[in-house]
C-alpha cells in the first residue's frame, strides 16, 4: 500500500475516533446525569473510550510518525467540527461555575 493511503486512512480511522470518542462523551453526559452513580458513569466512560482510542492508535500507527500524526489529525479535526457544530466555544469554565453555584443557592 502507498504511503499517501496509508497516511489517508489513518487520517480517516482519526476522524472515527474522535466521533466514537466525543459521541460517546455526549452520550456519557446524558445519561451520567441522570444517573445515582455520576462519577461511575464519567470515570468508567473516560477510561473506556481512551483505551480504545489509545489501543486503535497504536495498531494504526504500527510504529509510523506519519500514521500516528494523520490519525491524531483527523482526532482534533473531528473535535473542532463537534466544538465548532455545537457551540462549546462560547461555554467557559466561568460560566459553568456561575450556573452551578447559582442553582445550588
């Protein structure tokens, strides 16, 4: 296989992970909230999706900086169309604190 395919795929298994990463945060948010078990739900849901992330980036790559970097591309590339398609940009860590200890008061 040519090294522009290879380095292609890897940019396009990226971009499946970051959906498989930041669908399954979604996911983990909507139900964890929900939930009686909230820092189960985040913990086990963090350590799970990264495994898997970290697992199909090192069988990827298969020792090839080039992999590696195009996988990780497609990754951020993906998080910067969710932030971008969602609005996260606008949410800062100040704003989650108002709204937090506003509704607790």
């Amino acid at each position: 296989m040519s090294d522009l395919l290879e380095v292609g795929l890897a940019l396009f298994v990226g971009a499946l992970l970051g959906v498989f990463f930041f669908g399954g945060l979604w996911w983990t948010i909507r139900k964890g909230i929900a939930s009686k078990w909230v820092a189960v739900w985040f913990i086990g849901s963090l350590l799970i999706r990264t495994m898997i992330v970290m697992a199909v980036f090192y069988f990827v790559s298969q020792h090839h900086w080039s992999r590696f970097a195009a996988c990780a591309v497609g990754f951020l590339l993906t998080r910067i169309v969710i932030v971008n398609s969602v609005g996260l940009e606008s949410v800062t860590e100040r704003t989650i604190f108002k709204k937090a200890t506003h509704h607790e008061a």
